[in-house]
C-alpha cells in the first residue's frame, strides 16, 4: 500500500516537494490557505486539496512548506494527529516555540536541512572522519543568493541554517558563535558575517545579494595536511588542495541523488519502518538558538 501524505503549504517551493513525493510512489493531499489553486494542483497530481492543515484527511505523516514565519504556527495545528511531521528549515523563527516543539514532540518532528543530503557535504565529511585533511583549523562558507525572495523573514532564517546543517553533518556537531556583524538595506537585514567557537574557526558569510548580483555557494575546510572546496550548490566535485600548495588540486567525486528527494526519500523511508531523517526536534532547536544567537550578536532583535 502506497504511503500517503500531507503536505501544508504548496507555493514555489511546495510544488517542488510534491513533485518529488509523486516520484517516490506517494499519495499527497495538499493543504493551502484558499482554494485559489485547487485545480492546478490536482493537475500536477495532488490526491486531494483542502483548507488548512487541520482539514487534511487521514495520513502517515505531514511534511510542512508554509512561509517561516508561520511554521510554528502550521506544526501546531498538525501535531495532535500523532504522526511524524518533516518540517522545511527553519523549525520556527523563535527560540521558545522550537523549544516546545522539540520537548513535546522530540521522536515525531524532524527539519529538512537538505544540505545534509549533499553528495558534495558527504563527501567533506567523509574526508574530515578519514583523517586526510589531517587536523581541521578552519571552516568558511559563503551563501549568497540574488534578490531577497522571501518577505516573512530575512537572510538569517532563510540562509544560515544551511550552513549550520553543513557544519553539523561535517564535523558533528554545531558551532558556538562569537561575533557578527550584520548590514541592512531598507531596513532589512541583508547580510551577515557570523564567527564562531575556535578550534576549529568558522566563519559564515549569508546575503541576499548586497555585494554581489549573483548567487554564490562555497564551502571550505582547511586541515593540517589539505584544504577540500565545494565550489558551488550544483558542482558534482570535491577540490583537495595539498598543504604543500605544489601539485594540481585531487578532484574527489561528489556525484548522487538531488539533496530535495534524497531528504523526502529519507522521510518516507522512516514512514514503512526506515531510520529517521539526519535532523532531530533537538538539532533543529539548536539551529533556531544558533540563529536567534547571532541576530543578537549582529544588534538585531530576534
């Protein structure tokens, strides 16, 4: 019997979703705000289209795509139904409901954080555990995405968590910010540059398009004996650069599954008896407490 699922939420990014579930064989019923788009989603496959996820029939589990800053929201009205909740990052855009969530609902609700599933991620955390970067000293990333997309919150909620999720799945566990600096543009915050705990040092640049017109994805991880580049979201290679400087780059394959199926697949996986997907209540509350941290830091209010 196929799985069948809800899905609250279905904009841009929604109709991502849904086309990923109907490729993995699962039955979707869509949940939305008005039936403006009832009949184009049913077109591109949904089973059903109700108003508001409280309406959703009788499923396995609920995946949540609303706008962040109606996630806490959008969980709350799904949870009494007991069944697993996949939640699009972040959790919530505040730390106490996060915390509620997570403390109510620890082995039922999980984010997804779909750098986790990035070959190219995978690939930088298997270097790391190996030892053939040697000691890791330094990680960076940049995220710099073109225009501001999202009107509900800005790029600390929208961007950062990637990268917390990246930093989680390649050396373990989630750094301890030290400082930020952030900018604003009409009264937006924009941009943010986030230092965190030493030993290793991490720095995290997140904008939407303040100093560059142009998206830009890079994560670096610097070690004792190599440097390893991800140049970029879609790049299907690993760049390991010796510490010695005096040869041509290792180019370590980073080629699999997109991050979006590979994450639903992980859900619906633990739906028919799978493990969980990679981020816990508890990782995804640690993320809002990260992010609500560096606001802080950065002298905005949270």
């Amino acid at each position: 019997m196929a799985v069948t699922l809800g899905l609250v939420g279905c904009g841009r990014w929604g109709r991502l979703i849904l086309r990923d579930l109907l490729m993995l064989g699962v039955l979707v019923h869509v949940a939305v705000r008005d039936l403006h788009d009832r009949e184009e989603l049913l077109a591109l496959g949904a089973s059903s289209v109700v108003v508001g996820g409280e309406s959703l029939p009788d499923v396995d589990g609920i995946v949540v795509a609303t706008p962040t800053a109606v996630h806490a929201e959008s969980i709350e009205l799904v949870l009494p139904r007991g069944v697993p909740v996949f939640v699009e990052k972040p959790l919530t855009d505040d730390p106490r409901s996060a915390r509620s969530i997570s403390e109510r609902a620890p082995d039922r609700v999980f984010v997804m954080d779909k750098w986790r599933y990035h070959p190219g991620v995978h690939v930088l955390r298997d270097l790391v555990s190996s030892g053939r970067l040697g000691v890791v000293r330094e990680i960076r990333t940049i995220r710099v995405q073109d225009g501001m997309p999202h009107t509900d919150v800005d790029c600390t909620w929208i961007l950062l968590p990637h990268d917390l999720a990246i930093g989680r799945e390649v050396m373990g566990s989630y750094p301890r910010p030290v400082r930020a600096i952030g900018r604003t543009v009409d009264g937006v915050l924009c941009h943010v540059d986030a230092t965190f705990c030493i030993d290793p040092d991490v720095a995290m640049q997140v904008s939407f398009g303040v100093d560059s017109p142009e998206s830009e994805r890079r994560i670096t991880v610097v070690g004792t004996h190599a440097t390893a580049v991800l140049a970029g979201g879609w790049e299907e290679v690993v760049n390991v650069y010796p510490s010695s400087g005096r040869s041509a780059p290792e180019k370590v394959a980073a080629v699999g599954e997109l991050p979006l199926l590979a994450e639903l697949r992980a859900f619906v996986g633990h739906l028919t008896g799978g493990p969980p997907p990679a981020s816990s209540a508890a990782d995804a509350a640690r993320t809002v407490e990260i992010v609500s941290e560096v606001r802080s830091l950065a002298g905005v209010d949270s």
